[in-house]
C-alpha cells in the first residue's frame, strides 16, 4: 500500500460523501443514514473506477485504534465546546440518570434480550449490550434540527451522548475481567470508573483553562484555532497515557475552553472562525466514520 493510494482513497471517500450529502438534502433523508447505505453500495459495486474502495485495496494503516484516535477526540471536541456549561448544569440531573443509569439499564435489557433469543451466556450477552448501549446521537441531532424540536432535549441528548462512553466503557470492563479471570469485581470496577472519570474531569479541565489563558494573550485566528487542535488531541492522547477517561478529558477542555477561553480571550472574529473550521472538521469525521461503516 503505497501512500499515493492511501490518500486516493479518502479522497473517493470525500467525493462519495459530497455526492451523498447532496442527495440526502434533496430527497430529505438523514445525512448519516445516507452515507452507511452508500457505503454499503460503494462495497459491493464493481466498477474498476471505484477500485480504491474495494476490499483489497483499502489503506492497511486504517486500523480500529488509529480510527478511534484520528475521529473521536475531533468529534468530542467538536460537541463540547458549542455547549453552554450553565445549561448543562440546568439539566445535570436528566443527564446523568441517562449517562449512567440509562446506559446500564440499555445494557441489562439488551443483554438478557440477546441471551434469550440467541443462547449465548449471560455474561457474553452483557459483554454485548455494553457494547451498544452508548449511542449517538448524530442522526437523532440532525433530524431535530430539521424539525424544530426544543433545545432543551437536543441539549440533554447531545450533552449525555459526551458522558455515556466512560459508563459503557466501566460497564464492559467488569464484565470483561469477568469472563476472563471467571469472576466478577464490581468494586474493582467501580473504583476504576470513577479514578478514570475524575483524573480526566481534572485533567480535561487544567489543560482547558491553559490552553484559554494563552489564546487570550494571541489575537491571530490561524494561531487560536492551531492551540484549540492541539488541545483537542493533546487532552485525549495525554488521559490514554495517564490510563484516565481520554473521552471525559477531551469533553472537558471543549467545556473549558468555549464557555471561558472563546468568551474572554477570543475576539468575535476568531470565535466565528473557530466554529467553522470545528463544523467542519465534524461534517468530514463523521462523512468518513459513516461511509467506512457502510463499506
């Protein structure tokens, strides 16, 4: 795989995804529904213009763990830092009972569902409904926009969507070590959850205000949006290490950075600019993550 055709094929992707977006505008279909059916067209068509997106000629270097780090902390990011911290306090207590309770009862329900209709062990079907249980909320978001529906429950759907993955992630890994040592920690687990939600709450937080202090001190929109990018990362890839929350910590400094940093230390100009370029960059992850999906 050489790297002129790694970067044929996301090319072919962004091309498929413009196609798509504007057909999915003209016939009124949701965006991410859209681009997993055409990914799945893309999959099976035989055509040798679309031999880029065929199987055996797909970058090797496009694994689980580089899509996971290339797409999440961008996304993370994306959605936090548009959200106002007053209104999410406003509605902490449906987000969390969602994020937490919601996402274990998600996975009791959808586990014992498949261990009755499928036969697989209890412990396995859990192991699957953690899987699944923490949703998102992207094509939800879409068609809310379309039709008009009150802020307050895109609010608390987008805002729960940030928080569910650290309580599946906590969920899969106690049923996890279960079925590997045969027995299952609880306590372990939980202890696990909350050191990894708070160290990265902490640490999403610091380096949020940091990275606010210093793009109060630049007034260069380039310059601003290169520190938001770093932060971005820098915050997910710093909790991976640290074994914290990567998730949490992203969504954090995203909180950080839009309701203090953006409002004091950014001028009208370069918050404008910034939404931008994070709209952006949101429209091409998803594009991507949803069109790999369908293929």
């Amino acid at each position: 795989m050489t790297p002129s055709s790694g970067i044929e094929f996301l090319v072919w992707l962004l091309i498929a995804a413009a196609i798509i977006a504007m057909l999915a505008k003209r016939l009124r279909i949701p965006y991410t529904v859209s681009l997993v059916l055409g990914g799945l067209l893309l999959g099976v068509i035989q055509l040798p213009i679309l031999s880029p997106l065929q199987p055996g000629h797909r970058p090797d270097w496009l694994t689980s763990d580089v899509i996971l780090i290339l797409f999440l902390p961008a996304l993370v990011f994306e959605g936090s830092v548009k959200l106002d911290v007053r209104e999410l306090l406003r509605n902490s207590v449906p987000l969390l009972l969602l994020a937490n309770a919601g996402v274990l009862l998600a996975a009791l329900v959808t586990g014992y569902l498949v261990h009755w209709l499928v036969g697989l062990p209890v412990l396995i079907a859990l192991l699957f409904g953690s899987i699944i249980s923490a949703t998102d909320p992207i094509s939800v978001l879409a068609i809310f926009k379309d039709l008009r529906v009150d802020k307050r429950l895109s609010l608390i759907m987008e805002g729960e969507s940030l928080l569910n993955d650290g309580t599946a992630v906590v969920i899969f890994g106690i049923l996890f070590g279960a079925i590997v040592a045969e027995k299952l920690t609880v306590p372990n687990g939980v202890e696990q959850y909350f050191m990894a939600v708070a160290g990265g709450a902490v640490l999403g937080s610091a380096l949020g205000y940091l990275a606010s202090l210093i793009t109060g001190t630049v007034d260069d929109p380039q310059i601003e949006i290169t520190l938001t990018t770093i932060l971005a990362y820098g915050s997910y890839l710093l909790a991976f290490h640290l074994h914290l929350s990567g998730v949490i910590a992203t969504a954090l400094a995203g909180l950080m950075l839009g309701n203090f940093g953006a409002k004091r230390g950014m001028s009208a100009g370069t918050r404008t600019a910034m939404q931008s370029f994070w709209e952006y960059i949101s429209f091409v992850m998803n594009s991507l993550v949803f069109l790999l999906i369908g293929l």
